[in-house]
C-alpha cells in the first residue's frame, strides 16, 4: 500500500510561476498486479457481477453531480490509456460496472464520514470463482480538498492520481478492462474511490495484455504522455469548491468550462454554460476623475463622462476572459487584465510584461500600478505577486494557506507597499502598506470583491458584492448599497480621489456614486 498526504505549495513569485495547484489532495491507493488477491470480503451490495453501467445523468443535484464527477474521470483514464493502445500492447478502455460503482460508492460515503482517506478492502476473485465472477483487484482512493481553479475539480483528481506511481498503474494496467467509481461531495471537495478488475473467466487475456504492457512500459507505467491532466477538458467540481475567475463559487455543482480555450478529453459530455461574456467585471476613473470606463469579460470596453474612447478587446480572441480594468496614474489610459495575467494596454498605458505565458496555479484576479505608471503588480486569488517594470516585490501571501482566496489588491500612496484583500475581508499588508484593520473573522452578508485606498493612502475602503462597504483607517464612509435589493452582484469599486469618494460597478454594468458625480451606466 502506497499512501501519500500533503500540501503542495509553491513559492512567493515574483517573476515566475510554480506550476504545482495550490490544494490539498490526500491519496492512498493498492498497487495490485493481476494477480488472484485473497482479502477480507467487502460485498456492500452483495456478490459483484459482470453486469455494465451506462453513463450518468448531468443534472445539477448531488448525486447526479457524483455521477458526473465520477464518469468524468474514467473519460480521463480512458484518455490515457487510448494514447498507450497498440497492436503490440493492447490497453483496453474502462468499462463502469454497476456493482463495482456501488462498491465504490459505498466506500467513498465511509472515507467521508470518517475524514480519513483509506484503501477500500478488496475481495479478489473469491475462494470458488465462476467464469462471470468478476474480481475486485486494486483500488485508488483519494480527496480533492478545497481549492483554486483551475485543478480543484475532476481533472485535478485524476492529475493527482496520475502523478503518484502506484495509482497511476492502476488506472493504466492494460490487464484491468473493469472499472467502478465512487464519488461523494462533501464539506466542497470530492471523496473518490476507484476500484479495479476484469471478469475470472478472462484471466489468461488479461495476464497476457500486462506483459506485454510490462516488456514495452514496464511496471509500473511510466507517467508521460499525459493527455488528460490540469487543464484538459470541461472539470466537474462538487458544490462549494471555487472555482473560475472572480472567485465564484458551485453552489450546485456539476460540470464548468474553463475560462479559456483547452482541448477536450473524447467522451466528455458538453459543458454547462459559463459566465456570460458579456458581465462587466469592474471599473477604472478617467482624468480629473470626470469620467470613468466599464470593462466586460470578453474585453469591450465603454466610456462615460469625459472618458476617452482609447480601444478595447471587444471581438478579439482571448486566452482568457479580462478580470479587471486598471486606469494608469494620469487617467489617459488602461490596461486590461486577463485571468491568465495577459496585459492589455490602451492610451498611454505601457506593456511591462505579463504572466500570459506561465502556468498559474491561480488566476489573476487584479493590478496595480506605480505611481509613475512605468510598472506594475499582478496578484492572483492564491495570493501570488507578479512584479513588472518598476514594481518592486514586497512579498505576497503565494504559498501560504489561505482562509480565503485574495480577490483584489491596492498601492500605498508612497508606491513602495501593498494591501491584498481576501474574499472573507482579510487584509495582508507588504512593504510600507500599513495595517489599518479588516473584516476577517467578522460574518459578512456577502463576500468581499475588491478594495481601494483613499486619497490620502492613511486608510482604504472594502466592497462586498452586495455593495456594501467597510471603511478603514482615515477612509471616510459615504454610503453603500448594502441595504438594496440589486439586480446583479457588485463586481468592484473605483475611488474619486479628488473628492475622496467612490463608485462601485455591477455584473450588469449598473453603477452606484457615493460623494462622487454619475457619469452613468450601461
């Protein structure tokens, strides 16, 4: 028995990326060759059969979530396996069967309950097997945990299986043509269990196809090619886990398009629809603060005011939606921000590069510039800083574990520090940035989606996406949306400072003005 239980976290980054998702996984697996396997009997649902299970359902309740999660990953190994397959070396797909996905199932509910990630036992061929008896050989188990898209969902399961040498050859031993799957979403990450075999009477085949998988891959297989990891295809994540940019969350669960474009894993079924492209996802204040230019996901950009018309994104392809839209210094210009950290500038916003050709293990979710405009950070929902031009890194909070994932982020009047805010109100402050106090700890009506500071740099403002505001340091309190009834959540807030106030922007481009003039919304 192979276990392994542990964090991977990656560095503070400053110029490059880790490549390692930012989660918790658990697994624990039984490297079992074919072989007959003699253990105690685990019948939850009786003696097994041969007989085979057809593909799930796609509702977006629990069990028909399990049910996807579940399909999903054995489409990723048949993924891998496909790749593998040859004349030479056959290496059959995965067939689900209904009585070993009960058996997983049941087991999967047990590790749940108990927290603890384990081996379900295996029951072998039997003492007197028949032809049709199908045997229980290995099994994988394992839990996804809470995590940061991309990778917190299937694909990052089955990413962490293939990683680990002992799994990987259970999901790959071409001997195995059985396979049930057990899936419980609970506490928003997924309990897995995968459980591994063939029919008796096809022993002799099954004994043949792993030799000859032994003499060309040995045993056991080797980890590349890997066709079917982070990254590839449409996830399926359980309810509560995070996921996408903007930090939202499956409140239902099911399956989720990434946010930019991946090949897809054959088999899968269709994605369910994403965010619309057309939501706006923030703000950013014009010269003299006389205006002011709302920024949508597929990067169409519209002024108001005396905003200029500088471009936009708007009918170009993108790697990833636009996360946010930041005004340089000045307010004659902007940069838009994708999840992937690509950097677009417009006016007399400067490119000092980007992240848009690293492997995240988190979105980008916000920039800010320097003072003189000549450089800039990027922070990603981990926590992660990305230093260009003139930025100079101060710290982050990449590798560290995190309450919340950090939704946004803002410079000190001096341009030598910097707040990062957490969805759940936390505040880190680097470099000369002073702590003036958070909304951690405290129960919030909504989570928080952005910050800013106020005129003087001695105090900022958070914004929650019920619009309401939390004032801290010398920042004054002009009002908030807090009490309405709003049509769409606020995506994020932009600061007046020459009257030290601030507007905030819906997901359908509404704007709210505290102490500040409207310009109007779209």
């Amino acid at each position: 028995m192979q276990r392994i239980d542990g964090t991977t976290r990656p560095g503070d980054r400053s110029r490059s990326a880790a490549s390692t998702p930012t989660w918790r996984r658990a697994l624990t697996g039984a490297c079992t060759a074919v072989v007959l396997v003699s253990a105690a009997a685990f019948s939850p649902v009786g003696p097994l059969s041969s007989g085979r299970a057809a593909a799930a359902p796609s509702a977006n309740d629990v069990g028909s979530v399990q049910a996807l999660y579940g399909g999903d990953l054995v489409a990723r190994m048949n993924a891998e396996r496909a790749v593998r397959n040859s004349p030479g070396q056959p290496v059959p797909p995965l067939v689900m069967d209904a009585g070993l996905n009960a058996a997983a199932e049941a087991w999967s509910n047990y590790i749940a309950s108990t927290g603890v990630v384990q081996d379900a036992p295996l029951s072998g061929c039997g003492p007197s097997p028949s032809p049709s008896q199908l045997c229980m050989l290995a099994s994988n188990a394992g839990s996804s945990g809470n995590g940061f898209w991309p990778g917190d969902g299937s694909d990052g399961m089955e990413s962490a299986y293939m990683a680990s040498a002992g799994h990987r050859q259970n999901m790959l031993n071409a001997g195995y043509d059985t396979v049930g799957i057990g899936v419980t979403c609970s506490g928003g990450q997924a309990w897995t269990v995968e459980l591994f075999g063939f029919v008796y009477g096809t022993l002799g085949s099954a004994l043949g196809r792993q030799a000859a998988q032994n003499s060309v891959e040995g045993n056991p297989v080797s980890a590349g090619p890997e066709v079917a990891g982070t990254g590839t295809g449409s996830p399926v994540y359980c309810p509560g886990q995070v996921m996408g940019p903007n930090d939202a969350i499956t409140a239902t669960g099911g399956r989720y398009p990434y946010p930019y474009p991946v090949p897809s894993v054959p088999n899968e079924l269709p994605s369910v629809p994403g965010p619309s492209v057309d939501s706006f996802v923030g703000m950013a204040a014009s010269a003299r603060d006389a205006g002011y230019w709302l920024a949508t996901a597929a990067g169409s950009v519209s002024p108001h005011g005396n905003a200029g018309a500088y471009g936009s994104m708007a009918g170009k392809s993108l790697a990833a939606p636009i996360t946010h839209i930041v005004a340089t210094p000045d307010g004659k210009g902007y940069w838009l921000v994708g999840a992937d950290g690509g950097i677009f500038g417009f006016g007399d916003a400067g490119f000092y590069g980007s992240t848009g050709n690293l492997p995240l293990n988190a979105p980008v979710v916000d920039m800010a510039p320097t003072p003189d405009g000549r450089g800039y950070w990027l922070v990603a929902s981990d926590g992660g800083i990305f230093a260009f031009g003139d930025a100079v890194f101060s710290g982050s909070e990449g590798g560290r574990a995190l309450n919340a994932p950090v939704v946004g982020m803002a410079v000190d009047a001096a341009g030598s520090g910097y707040w990062l805010v957490a969805r759940d109100g936390g505040i880190f402050a680097f470099g000369s940035a002073a702590f003036r106090g958070s909304a951690g700890g405290q129960p919030l009506n909504a989570p928080v989606v952005g910050m800013d500071r106020d005129a003087t740099g001695s105090g900022y403002w958070l914004v929650g996406a019920d619009g309401g505001i939390f004032a801290f340091g010398d920042a004054p309190f002009r009002g908030s949306a807090g009490a309405l009834h709003l049509t769409a959540p606020v995506v994020g807030m932009e600061v007046d400072r020459a009257n030290n106030a601030y507007w905030m922007v819906g997901a359908d481009g509404g704007v709210f003005a505290y102490g500040t003039p409207f310009f109007g919304a779209h």
